[in-house]
C-alpha cells in the first residue's frame, strides 16, 4: 500500500479519538487529571492532561498532512519550533499551579491552543506573510475559523480514501466479471453488526420479561457487566461521545483543509490585505507628527512631575503615610497600560499616516517614535522596580508573574519597534517568539518559586 493511502487513512481514523480525548482531557473541567505533590517547600497540583493532548495533537497532524503532502516530507525547523511550543505550553502549564485553575493555568491553555492551530499553518506551509509576521492575527483567524469550519465536510468527503482506485480498462478488453461485482463497504458491514447487536439485545430484554429462565440466564451472564457500566458513568461516556463528534469535525478540518491548501489562495489575501493597508495610509505627516509629539512631550512632563515618587521603588523608599503595599500597587498596571496605548499609537501610525516614496519613515516620524518607544522601556523599568519591591515583601503568586511577563514582553516590543523604525525590516518574528519563549520560561520560574517556598 502506497504510504500516503496509509496516512491519510490513519489520519481520518485518528480523527475521533483525538477529538473525544480533547473533550475527555481538556472539556471535564475536573480535578481528576491532576496530580498533587509535595517539591521542596511547594505544593503542586499538576495536571497531566494537557501535555498529554498535546502529545496526541502533534502525531495526529502530522499524520494528516503527511497523508496530504506526501509520507517523506518532514516538517521544518519552523514547524518543530512551534511543535515544541505547544508541548511545552501544555507541559509547564500548571508547573506553578498551588491551586487548580488558577490565572497561570488559564493563560497557558488559551495559549497552548493558539501554539497548536499556528503550528497546523506553519507545517502546511500557509501563513498568509509566508513566514511569522505582522499578519499573525489574520493567521489565528484564518485558522480558527476559516480552514477548520470550511474544512467541516472532508471528514466525511476523506472516507473514500478507503475506496479501491479504479482502473482503467484497455480497449478491447473485457472487463473482469470482480470489477463489475458490488464493491465490499466495511462500514456498511459494521453498521450492520451493531443494528443486528442492538435488535438482539431489544428481543432478549423482551423474551426475558416472559420467561424467568432467560431473565436468569441473562442476570448470570449479564448482571456483572451492568454493574461495570454503571461503575464507568455510561452516561457521562456518551455525552461525551456526543459532543466529540462536532470537535472531530473541527480538528480534522483544520488539519486536512490546511494540509489540502498549495498556499496560493493565501497569497491573494495577504496581497488584498497589504493594498487595504496601503490605502488607508492616507493622514498627513503633519498630522502624525503633532499626535505623536503631543504624546511625547506629555509624558516628558509627566516624569518631571512624578520622578521622585516613580523612582522610589529602586531604593525602597515609600511615601510618608503609605503601606508598602499600596505604594507597589498603585501605578503598576497603569503604567503596563500606558506601555500597551504607546505600541498602540505606534500602529496606528504605520497604518494610517503617511511615509515617504520608498515606504520608509521620514526623519521626524523616526525620531518621534524612537522617543515614545524609550519611554515605553523608562515606564516598564519602573513598573519592574514596583513589582520587585512588591515581590520582595510578599512573595511569589502566579498574577505577580504574569505581570511581570506581560512588562517584560511590551518592553521587548517597544525595543524590537525602535530596531524596526531605524532599519526599516520588521522584527515582528522576532517579538513573537521572544513572548513564546520567555512566557515558556517563566512557567519554569513559577514551579522553582514555588519548590523553595519563595
């Protein structure tokens, strides 16, 4: 058997039970999944589910586009980058968990799952910028919602890869008495097997009702794996089953309608979506410059103001008349958000104001955005000193961790954008796997905070 028969029927076959491992694993919202230890000083309850589905994600998708793009193509070193960053997702999801469902948890899990549908893209070789880019969330989109649910249909459409190729006759020939004979249907056979099943439990229930020799014969045969079902929540298995069927469509559709794509179509739409970008650039230079001025100059002022009191987090000195804790509190997300509205002006400004012939920034935008970006990393300085002054007083929670990734990430990007505004390249890959990896990263930290009671 041709290899790539072998995996694209191994691919629709696996489509089932990853689905109903996914609402098995992922969906029970139970606590059965989770292991509790004791590490050095820390308590941990880790949940073994999610690298496991993982796992099985990985294996299914590749067998589905090997089964589409043929057995020997392996994947690339993209692809095996964004592999290991789903497994790793799942893996160190709950490394730091002290509770079940906490706020590191949740956020590993939404993003393991963004990780798995991109490295679907990125293995088929479809990402609308040919590569990570600033398209990235049109990839999301386009492959949460428009290759999986376009792509509902192939798991039944796929199920004539079990269907014998036909051959062509010579002329001249006969055709063999085989070929015209009705083609064996294995499926029809099975569904045969489990109707003729189920009318035969139906006629002995109903004959057992009568006589008290068969209703004892089948207690003695019978009475013990009743007993079994109701011990494994039947019901429960089935419901399951049942919501598993629209997942499988899903799943299987991501991956057999990605693996299906030769990329082309792709194209057009990054090409559409560049000239829709490209005619919105349409504000005057003027206009960008007064904006990001106003900016600039407003939070220049806004150091002067507040310099003494900003900077008192990297000597430990707090205000007469405050708690530590308020003085670390107040002003920390305040000035995440400020750092979340600069990268947002900055958009805006690549998007809707004007550049020169080239496509390039003129001088004045450059200098202007250069500035907004360094006190984007002045603000993320100081917040890192009011959270570590927080820290140092009352130790280590996943929300404090998670603050502190999310001002080391806008920090980043506010470094990548000055890099990308002076050489004129985007450096959005750049950004994107420095949040993967050290989001990755600070899972581990987490669990080592944790073991040593910190």
């Amino acid at each position: 058997m041709d290899k790539k028969v072998l995996f694209q029927r191994l691919g629709i076959l696996l489509a089932y039970p990853l689905a109903y491992a996914y609402v098995r694993l992922l969906m029970s919202f139970s606590e059965e999944f989770y292991i509790e230890a004791t590490v050095g000083a820390g308590e941990f309850h880790y949940n073994i589910a999610y690298p496991i589905f993982a796992i099985l994600f990985i294996i299914v998708n590749e067998i589905v586009r090997r089964g589409r793009r043929g057995a020997s193509e392996n994947p690339t070193t993209a692809t095996i980058f964004w592999y290991v960053i789903t497994f790793l997702a799942g893996l160190t999801a709950t490394v730091g968990s002290t509770e079940v469902m906490d706020d590191l948890e949740l956020v590993s899990v939404f993003g393991m799952h963004l990780a798995a549908v991109y490295s679907v893209l990125v293995s088929n070789k479809i990402l609308l910028g040919g590569k990570t880019s600033g398209f990235i969330p049109a990839d999301l989109i386009h492959g949460f919602y428009v290759k999986s649910f376009a792509g509902f249909p192939n798991f039944i459409v796929d199920w004539k890869a079990f269907g014998k190729k036909k051959t062509e006759a010579v002329p001249g020939e006969a055709i063999a008495a085989e070929e015209t004979a009705p083609k064996k249907n294995h499926i029809s056979a099975v569904l045969f097997v489990l109707i003729m099943g189920v009318l035969m439990i139906i006629s002995l229930a109903l004959m057992s009702s009568i006589d008290e020799d068969i209703a004892r014969f089948l207690e003695n045969c019978f009475g013990d794996m009743a007993e079994y079902l109701r011990h494994l929540e039947l019901e429960e298995i089935i419901v399951r089953g049942m919501v598993a069927i629209p997942v499988c469509f899903y799943l299987y559709g991501l991956m057999s309608r990605s693996a299906k794509s030769n990329g082309e179509r792709e194209k057009r739409v990054a090409s559409w979506l560049t000239r829709v970008r490209g005619k919105g650039k349409t504000v005057s230079s003027t206009l960008v410059y007064i904006a990001a001025g106003i900016f600039v100059v407003g939070y220049i002022l806004f150091f002067i103001k507040r310099l003494t009191y900003m900077l008192g987090g990297f000597a430990g000195n707090v205000p007469d008349g405050m708690l530590v804790s308020h003085y670390a509190r107040e002003g920390f997300f305040e000035l995440v958000g400020i750092m979340a509205v600069n990268m947002c002006v900055y958009l805006a400004i690549i998007m809707l104001g004007k550049t020169d012939e080239d496509g390039k920034f003129s001088v004045p935008s450059k200098i202007l955005v250069t500035l907004l970006m360094i006190e984007s990393i002045i603000f993320a300085v100081i917040a890192m000193s009011k959270l570590g002054l927080y820290y140092s007083i009352y130790g280590y929670t996943p929300k404090r961790i998670l603050a502190m990734w999310a001002t080391l990430t806008l920090a980043f990007a506010a470094l990548m954008t000055t890099i990308t505004v002076h050489r004129g390249k985007p450096h959005f890959r750049a950004g994107v796997i420095f949040a993967s990896v050290s989001y990755i990263a600070i899972c581990i930290l987490s669990g080592v905070l944790v073991a040593v009671g910190a």
